[in-house]
C-alpha cells in the first residue's frame, strides 16, 4: 500500500470517526440528557430506547474508525521520527480504550432502568438516580478520552510539522486542535469553553481530512525521508 493511498484511507478513517462518534456521544444524548434531572433523563431513556442503541454502536463504530485513523497515520509519520510516532500511538491506544469503556456505559443506565425484577430492591426514584449516575460516568470517561486524543493530536501535529511531505501548516493546526481538546484535563474550564474548543477543532481537523483524502501525501519525498526506494518502502509496508 502506497503511501499517498495510506493517507487518503487515514482521511477516509477521520471523516467517519468523527461522525460516528460525535453523533453518537453528542447528538444522541444531548436530546436525552437532562443532567439535573433524573426523572425526565429516565423517562426519555425508556421511551427511546432503540435510539439509544443505535448510539452505543455509533460509540462502538467510532473506536473502530479511530484504532483504523491511529494506526494509518502512524504507518504514515514513522519515517518523520519513530520514537515520536511510537508514543503517540501508544497515547491514542489508551484513548482509544477509554472510549471503548464508553460505549459501554452508554447502554449502562437503559440496562438499569430495565432491569425490573433483578433490582427490584430500588425504588423507582432511586433506579432513576442510579441510570442519572451512569449517564455522568459516560461524561466523565468521554471528558477523558478527549484529553488523550487532544495529546495524541499535539504529537501528531509536531509530526506532521517536521515531515516534508505534509504541508507544515496542517502541522500547526491540528496541534491548536490538540491544545484545545487537552483542557478536558480541567473539565469545568473544557465545558466552559466548548465553543471556542469546537471552533479549534473545526480549524484544525477538517483541513487535515480533506488535505488526506483529495491529495493524500507526496510520495516521493515520503520515500526520501524514509530514506528508501520506493520498492524497498513498499516491501517494508507489505511486512
């Protein structure tokens, strides 16, 4: 595999990610989260159920799409500086669990809710608090998730910077994305400044995805970074 059609493919990768995941976690949710409301968060949950279903294996699909997005861009970077490219990967792997973990917590408070007889200890207010309780884990873990992918994000932009075959610029941008998606480290001071974080991501992000998948990479100066012929650099792929 090429390395222009890996970059097109990691674009390809991005694209879905962030559709499926943010739909999923964002999207869906939003429409039946009421935070300080558990009653109402319950009732929404039960009478959408299959909604929330189609959610969770949004969450799900998206982890795929990001492991795919993770590993392509660092058969991509390897050449830029290995140790680096490692580091992010072993980064974006643990962001890539924790939103995995979300996934399953999305399911958590229906599962509760419908539980019936098997919790039949609770009362109906407190099966309400509880599913209320899963539904802030999902948020806590997500919050941390995104704090992972933000440092990933820097490490791929120092990458993409010191590459000759990327445009240094998308380097810069996707590491302003990066910065803002790590102040979820801080989740107060994150929700607080979600618009201006969403505008950075938007900055950052899309140009890399459209720079992927419509020009994808100069091959040639991937190779001489690589410091191979372009046959040998194939047969490294092909291993």
């Amino acid at each position: 595999m090429s390395p222009k059609l890996t970059a097109r493919l990691a674009g390809a990768c991005e694209m879905l990610e962030g559709a499926t995941s943010a739909y999923g976690q964002m999207a869906i949710l939003g429409q039946l989260v009421t935070f300080d409301n558990a009653a109402m968060t319950a009732a929404n949950i039960l009478s959408h159920a299959s909604m929330v279903w189609f959610g969770a294996a949004l969450s799900v699909t998206g982890v795929l799409f990001h492991i795919g997005w993770a590993f392509l861009m660092y058969q991509l970077l390897t050449p830029v500086n290995r140790p680096l490219a490692t580091l992010a990967g072993f980064v974006i792997v643990v962001g890539c669990a924790v939103q995995a973990i979300t996934a399953v917590l999305y399911v958590a408070p229906l599962l509760i809710l419908q539980a019936g007889g098997s919790l039949g200890g609770f009362t109906t207010p407190q099966l309400q608090d509880l599913a209320l309780v899963f539904v802030h884990l999902n948020h806590a873990a997500f919050d941390t998730y995104l704090a992972f992918f933000g440092l990933w994000c820097v490490l791929t932009g120092i990458l993409i910077f010191k590459s000759t075959f990327l445009p240094r610029v998308l380097g810069v941008f996707i590491t302003m994305s990066g910065l803002g998606w790590m102040l979820f480290l801080l989740p107060p001071l994150a929700h607080h400044l979600f618009p201006f974080i969403a505008g950075a991501s938007a900055i950052g992000e899309l140009p890399l995805q459209l720079w992927l998948v419509i020009m994808g990479v100069n091959a040639q100066r991937w190779y001489e970074q690589a410091s191979m012929s372009p046959s040998s650099a194939i047969i490294s792929y092909r291993r």
